[in-house]
C-alpha cells in the first residue's frame, strides 16, 4: 500500500502530489521508481517505456544530465483514481546554462496507491542564473504556489 490510496479528495490529492515532489527532489531513481507499479506505462516527452525497471534506466539518464535539478508540483485536477499536475523544475547542463522546464502531467493509479501511469509533457526555457526561482527542495511548511511563467 502506497497511502494515500484513491478514491481522491483535495486534500489527499494534493498530498499525493507533495510525496510526488518529496520524493523527486532526492534525484533517488530507486526511490522514486518505488512509487510505481511494476509494469507502470510512461510518457515523458518523446520517451515512450513500461516498468519500474525503465524508470529506473530513464531517471538515472535524466539526473546525470540535469545537474542541480529542483521541483516544484501543484495540484491541478483530481477525479477518482486521477490526478492531473503542472510543474516547474530548474537545472544546469554540463556547460553551465541553466533552464527552466515546465510541464504537465497525468497519473493514474491502482487502488493500492501506486502510479500505473504517467503521461508527462514538458518544456524547456533557458534562463540566466540570476532568473531562477528553485533554489533546492521546498522547505517544511511552504506552501507557495507555482509563479506564471
């Protein structure tokens, strides 16, 4: 059991979303693959895979090039067994440029509370350093929403 379970409600909904945010902030791809089924169905841009084992293969690939990678995850819809997400992450690449990524999501979970599916699509705006807005995991307590672009 992966609490909190579905049916959703606002608030379990939006703890889900926070636990989500939590967890991919460690930049942990076990960690974070735990959260999802074993035979879980992703999209992630153009990247198309299933299982926890790809999740694992894609995040490692995905940290060793977004270097300093920071999240922020806002609830934006929920229904039974969905929630929908946009998002906002900050990183620098090998050169030292920075970006902005914002993006959307889909989940759908088992009544068990584990992700089964992950629809995500994503945009990348670079940014001077002086732009950004994510400096490291959300503190204790912040509830600041996600700024316009």
């Amino acid at each position: 059991m992966r609490p909190p379970l579905p049916p959703f409600d606002a608030a379990t909904a939006a703890a889900k979303v926070r636990a989500a945010e939590n967890a991919w902030n460690t930049r942990d791809p076990e960690r974070v693959a735990a959260a999802y089924t074993v035979d879980t169905v992703w999209r992630n841009r153009d990247e198309y895979f299933t299982g926890r084992a790809a999740v694992v293969d894609f995040l490692t690939r995905k940290w060793a090039k977004e270097n300093g990678y920071a999240l922020r995850k806002e609830l934006w819809a929920w229904s039974g067994d969905r929630i929908a997400v946009r998002f906002q992450y900050e990183w620098h690449d090998d050169t030292g440029q920075w970006w902005r990524s914002y993006g959307n999501e889909q989940w759908e979970f088992t009544p068990e509370g584990l992700m089964s599916r992950r629809e995500a699509s994503i945009n990348d705006v670079p940014i001077a350093a002086g732009q950004r807005r994510i400096h490291g995991p959300r503190p204790e307590g912040d509830t600041t929403p996600l700024p316009q672009w």
